[in-house]
C-alpha cells in the first residue's frame, strides 16, 4: 500500500459526495408518498366537517 503526502490528497476531487439517481429516486418516492396521505388526511377531514359522507 503506498502512503500519500498531505499534497497529493488535496488534489484529489470527487468521490462520497455525489447522490447516486437510486437515492434522488428513493427520496422523490417518499416525499410523493407523505403528499398522497396528506391530501388523502385532508380530504377525509373536509368530508367529515361538512357532514358529505357516504350512508355505508
């Protein structure tokens, strides 16, 4: 294994600070997913309040 010098490793660019299209792709999927209960949270609420529920 070679040792490298404090010079050498400040050359060295890239690397663990890139986002992969997996991870951009997970986190799109979650917040797509708090969206759809929120909406779905909020419309239950709307219903109930305004007494348009259905008789079953």
């Amino acid at each position: 294994m070679q040792v490298l010098k404090k010079e050498n490793m400040q050359k060295i660019i890239g690397g663990g600070v890139s986002m992969s299209g997996a991870i951009i792709s997970a986190i799109k999927g979650y917040i797509n997913t708090v969206f759809a209960i929120g909406q779905a949270v909020g419309g239950a609420i709307r219903r109930i309040s305004s007494g348009n529920l259905c008789k079953y």
